[in-house]
C-alpha cells in the first residue's frame, strides 16, 4: 500500500535530484569533454607526447626522441591553423603565445635531435612535454583563472 507519506517523500527525493552532487560531477566533466573536442589536435598527439615522455624520456632512449621528430613536426606545423572554440576565445592571445613556444621549442629538438646531442635532446623532449601541457592547459575551461 503506498501511502500519502511516500509519495510526499518521493516526490521530493525526484525533484531534488538535479541538484545532487553526482549531476554537478556529470555536468563538470561533460564541460571538459567539450573543451577537450574544441582541440582535437591536441588529443590526436597525445600518443605521440606519451612515447615521448613515459617511454623515451625515462629510459633515455634518444634513437626513439629522434624518430618522434616528424610527428613532432607536422603537430607543431597544424597548431598555426588551430581556431578555439567560442568558449575558450578569452583565451586566444595565451594560445598564440603558447603555440609560438612550442614552436621555438620544437626547433630547439630538431637542433638536438639532427644529429643526436644526448644532453640537449632529453632536455629539449623535457620542454616540449612541458608546454604540451601548458596548451591542454589553455584550452581546459577551469584552469587559468587561479593562476
């Protein structure tokens, strides 16, 4: 028997539902997933970025460094043409800034790279990771604005 009581008691339990920390915890996510679609460049050299910094980088393998240069490049080469979303286009003269670095950077491995100077290479590979993030940085809604 369903009584008054309980349908008061589920009534409130549904309409409070919106409100529930696991829906703000939906919505947060769904607004990095947006952000993180907004660059999908930056997404498809992830794979490229994990070889070079959990793979290569540790184990000091610079033949590997090396052989990551024309992916490194071509990445580098289509960031120019990367337009931000709406969302994210406060952001505009950071990412232009932040590519051009990468850019600098990316110069700076090839020098390492062709021929191999072990010292420089792995700190150039160091750099590089390190500004790879500094984007995916840029182009994540919630970061930036406590820094």
């Amino acid at each position: 028997m369903i009584t008054r009581t309980r349908i008061a008691l589920f009534v409130i339990v549904i309409s409070l539902a919106p409100f529930s920390p696991l829906s703000a915890q939906e919505t947060k996510t769904e607004c990095a997933e947006e952000s993180a679609a907004g660059v999908p460049l930056l997404s498809a050299f992830h794979p490229t970025i994990y070889k070079l910094w959990h793979v290569a980088w540790p184990a000091k393998n610079t033949a590997m460094l090396a052989s990551l240069l024309p992916d490194i490049q071509q990445f580098s080469d289509s960031l120019v043409n990367v337009q931000l979303p709406k969302n994210l286009r406060d952001r505009q003269t950071d990412w232009k800034e932040g590519v051009a670095t990468f850019q600098k950077l990316v110069s700076e491995y090839k020098a390492a790279a062709e021929p191999v100077d072990t010292t420089r290479l792995l700190d150039a590979a160091k750099k590089l990771h390190a500004q790879y993030e500094r984007l995916v940085q840029i182009t994540t809604p919630e970061s930036g604005e406590d820094e």
